[in-house]
C-alpha cells in the first residue's frame, strides 16, 4: 500500500504493509541507493506479521543515488540537513501511525548504512517516538545531548571488524552512547564481515526482534 495522497503522511514516498492486530510495526530504512522496497524482503523475513512502513530517502546524491540526508565525502556527514531530516522523518512517522492507525508505542526502526544513522539520530532527538531500533553498519552521527535519556529502549547493533566504510570503532563508540543513555544495547561484532550484511547477522537480529516483540 502506497499512501501518497495522504495527507498525514505525504512527506516521503513510501510503502506500507499492515500487520497482524496489535503487532509490532518496522520502519525499514533503506541504505545509500536504495529505494522504499528495499528492505522489505528483508522486513517479512526478520519479522513475519509486523506491519512494516518503509519511506523513500529524498536526497538524491550525484543525481542517482537516494539517501535520506546529505554528507560532504564517505564519513563526513552534512549534520544541520541530518538534524532537519530526522525532525521530518520523525514527523512523517507520528503521521503515518495516525493516517494507518498503527500503534506508535510499538515501532522499531531496523536500519542499514545511511538508515541505520538516521535511526540513530531519531534516538537521539525524538528518544520517545521509537521502542527500539536495529543499527546495521551504523556510525556515531554526532554526540547526543548529554540529558538524552533511553531508558527502557532496546538497540541492536551489527558491525563488521573489516568494514571498509565505517570503521567499528565508529559503532562501538555510537553502542557507548547509547548505553550511557540507559539503553539496553546487543552489539553483534562480525570479525570477518565488511559492510554487507552477512547470514549470522540476519539470524541474531531476527531472535532479536523475536524477544522484544
């Protein structure tokens, strides 16, 4: 189901898929280059029965490849558009839980790359809008405001000791933060993995989601 022409939640393309009654509901943010359908394979696998909202990223980068907010270079990001982004997407979240009459206690964000550090900073910003998230080969977007509190938040975070594009100290010291914030955080290091996600991170972060759902 596409909701364009909705007016509570028009501010993204996006694809929804309800759940079962009550379920969970999964906000799949795509990578660099990816597009609303991305993860949604990805989603009725991890999750079978969660409605799933998957939005479109709005920055288009060299004219070809979707994000969901700029960077300078590989690394660098562009943190005032990032900031106004996660306002937008946090918006576009409360919206849909309104337009789709899903529960909007009962979202969790499962994020990859580029999503994964929107997700991340919708924590950071909007600490109430999210139950949890799942963080796949995330970076520290930016330091949180040091009163963030998580407490009763849980975070997934799947990291590859060879990624070449975010090293994982990057994501250990995002996971630090996260726990300083009273978040109960899993960290799933893989020491042979690079960016792409591999079967044993699938496996964990379905189990994962398993519990908390």
């Amino acid at each position: 189901m596409t909701g364009p022409d909705r007016q509570d939640s028009s501010q993204f393309e996006h694809v929804y898929e309800p759940g079962e009654e009550s379920a969970t509901t999964l906000l799949l943010l795509h990578g660099t280059g990816g597009d609303e359908r991305d993860m949604l394979p990805l989603g009725r696998q991890l999750a079978p029965g969660c409605a799933l909202l998957s939005p479109r990223g709005k920055v288009l980068e060299g004219g070809v490849s979707r994000r969901f907010f700029r960077r300078h270079a590989e690394g660098m990001l562009d943190i005032p558009d990032l900031l106004e982004r996660t306002d937008e997407l946090a918006a576009f979240v409360s919206g849909s839980a309104d337009a789709y009459g899903f529960d909007p206690s009962r979202v969790v964000a499962v994020g990859f790359s580029n999503g994964a550090n929107i997700a991340a900073s919708l924590l950071f910003r909007h600490p109430g809008l999210l139950r949890g998230a799942a963080l796949l080969r995330p970076m520290l977007p930016y330091e949180p405001e040091p009163e963030l509190d998580l407490t009763g938040k849980s975070v997934f975070v799947a990291a590859g000791a060879r990624d070449p594009l975010v090293p994982a100290a990057q994501s250990r010291e995002l996971a630090l933060r996260l726990e300083e914030a009273g978040a109960s955080v899993v960290v799933r290091m893989d020491p042979a993995a690079g960016h792409g996600l591999v079967e044993e991170d699938l496996v964990t972060l379905a189990a994962w989601l398993e519990e908390l759902r």
